[in-house]
C-alpha cells in the first residue's frame, strides 16, 4: 500500500487595490506610465487575481489602456524579430 502525502495550501496574503488605498492616484489613459505596470511585456493586460486590483477599478484600467492603445500612446502588442 502506497502512503500518500497530503500538501496544505497556503493562500497568500490578499492584495489591495491601490487605486482604492489611495485616492489621489487617478486612473487616465494619457498616462501610459501608470499604465504599463498593468499590462505584460507581450502587450497582455493583467488579470485582477494577478493585480490585486478591485473589480471596479481592473475594468476603468482596461478601458483606460485600450483607449490609449487606441491613440497611439501604447502598443498592441511587442514586436518579436525571428
């Protein structure tokens, strides 16, 4: 008979949305420096669970980097050479 370990889980610690933490700190697309701390070297956006952002905040973001995708002020996507 086979004895089997059994793993805990340990959930880290939740992450605060910081635009909630701190009110001064505004969401605008005409900010991609603030914004690019939200998407992946691929050009992805960055999923709330990865984040910490709250629900209503993650979905102002998104707008506000497809809005700056839009004109111009952020790439789509990185360009890889082969």
């Amino acid at each position: 008979m086979v004895a089997y370990r059994r793993r805990r889980r340990s959930f880290p610690r939740r992450k605060v949305c910081r635009f909630c933490a701190d009110s001064n700190v505004k969401i605008d697309y005409k900010d991609p420096k603030l914004l690019k701390y939200f998407i992946t070297e691929r050009g992805k956006i960055i999923p709330r669970r990865i984040s910490g952002n709250c629900a209503r905040h993650q979905r102002e973001i998104t707008t506000a980097i497809k809005r700056a995708r839009h004109i111009a002020l952020m790439p789509y996507t990185t360009i890889q050479p082969h």
